[in-house]
C-alpha cells in the first residue's frame, strides 16, 4: 500500500513491538521527540501480553491521524479472528486483551495493513516476504528475502523482539549486524537494509529496558536505543490484571 513520502528530512522513530506496554512506550516516545524524531512507524503488534491495550492503542491511534505509518502484527490480527497459532500464553493474553478494548480499538486494529510502501523504505511486522505468513526474520537468509521483496533500499521489520540490521552484501547475500544502543550506524542508500528495532514492550535479549531506533533519512543514518523505565511496576500490573505468570516473569527479566 504506497503512501507520501514521510522523509523530507525528518527523523523516523521505529517502534515495534509494543504488545500493550504503555510505560515503555510513553518511554520511547519522550526519548525520540528529545532526539528530533517528527514522523513515526509502529511496526506491529501494538497490543497482546501487556496491561494497557486500550491506552496503547489510543496513542496508535493518535499517531496514526498524525500521518505516522502503523501496520498489523499477529497479535493485533489474532485480536479479530484465530488465536490459536499462538502459544497458551499469548491466548490468554489475547482474549483478555478483547474485553479490554473498545469497539472503535478493535475496529482500528482489524483495518490495520500488513504492509506500508513509500519512495524509500517498505514497513511490515514480520517479513516483507509474504507477510501475512508471519515469517521471523532469523538470520541472513531470511533477511535476503525480505530485502528481495522490498525492492528499495530500506525494510523496517519488527516480530523477532531483538533489535537487529542486516545488509545486502552480494547477490543472493546479507550479512547480520548487531548494533550498538546509541551509535550512529551509515546506511547508504546504494545498498539495501533490513533494521528490525528490538521491541519497546516486551524485549527478549536479556536487556530490559525498551527497545526502538531512530533513522535520519537526510544523512543516511540509522541509531539503536535502549530507554529505562519502571518494568517492574508494569510487571506488577500485569499481574494485577490476572495476566499469565510466563508473561510476568518475562518482564521482569527481559527474557
């Protein structure tokens, strides 16, 4: 689905993963406005396992009228139909997830795109390859097809909760780069580049802080950022709400 052109030279902020963690993403918000950030992309799964879906969703929607790309993860979809390709936990996250949602939040949900195009970069949860398949972008070779279905320079995935770049390095090739939080990386426009940005919501790299990155179209460059927040109070609420235990003990540890 094209769209304008959001660059401009504006900085993107990249936001994925998101899964109902309000904190975590008032978190990020604040850090990229800090940063310059004037557009932004939320790639995906904007509600499941977290406690405040309602209030997450009504900041995607806020963003969305504001002209910021926001396409649909698996568990955004599951909230509209079949659940059950995910494990129990992420079930009964789900079905909690749906009475805790307006009619007017689902409906937000259920029109998302899988996908979203402009003059440089293509925008999906999981893979550019076959979206609706929710293929985990896992290495070089998945990332050579998402890449490959792209077709432009710039793929900004989420899905894999571990923030990641890779790039084209031959004909049939990527190469896996894992970037430093905070250190400007050089993403020239003559090679093409898969950036999955990590999760705000619910990272799974042993780091708890939450996860997004920033990208300068201007000046070809793309930063990777950790923000501290209070996890453990959201850990807290999740259980308050009666949210799986798994799910709770997952935030805790940003495991």
């Amino acid at each position: 689905m094209p769209c304008q052109s959001m660059h401009n030279g504006f900085v993107l902020a990249l936001l994925a993963d998101i899964h109902g963690n309000l904190e975590a993403l008032q978190a990020c918000l604040a850090h990229a406005r800090a940063a310059g950030a004037r557009r932004y992309a939320l790639l995906g799964d904007v509600v499941g396992y977290g406690a405040d879906p309602a209030g997450v969703v009504d900041v995607a929607m806020g963003l969305a009228a504001g002209g910021a790309v926001v396409v649909k993860g698996n568990h955004d979809a599951a909230v509209g139909g079949d659940a059950g390709y995910l494990n129990h936990a992420a079930s009964e996250a789900i079905a909690w997830t749906r009475t805790a949602l307006s009619d007017a939040h689902r409906g937000f949900l259920a029109a998302l795109p899988l996908e979203r195009r402009d003059a440089d970069a293509a925008y999906a949860h999981a893979s550019l390859h076959q979206p609706a398949r929710w293929e985990y972008i896992d290495g070089p070779a998945a990332a050579y097809r998402c890449m490959d279905a792209a077709a432009m320079p710039y793929a900004f995935c989420g899905h894999i909760h571990d923030p990641q770049l890779f790039f084209e390095s031959g004909p049939g090739r990527a190469v896996a780069f894992r970037p430093t939080p905070g250190t400007e990386i050089p993403v020239p426009r003559h090679r093409r580049w898969v950036a999955i940005p990590g999760s705000v919501g619910q990272p799974r790299d042993g780091d708890t802080r939450a996860a997004y990155a920033l990208v300068d179209f201007a000046r070809e460059r793309i930063t990777f950022h950790r923000v501290a927040y209070d996890h453990l109070g959201v850990a807290d609420k999740m259980e308050r709400v009666g949210l799986p235990a798994a799910l709770v003990h997952r935030m805790r540890r940003g495991v």
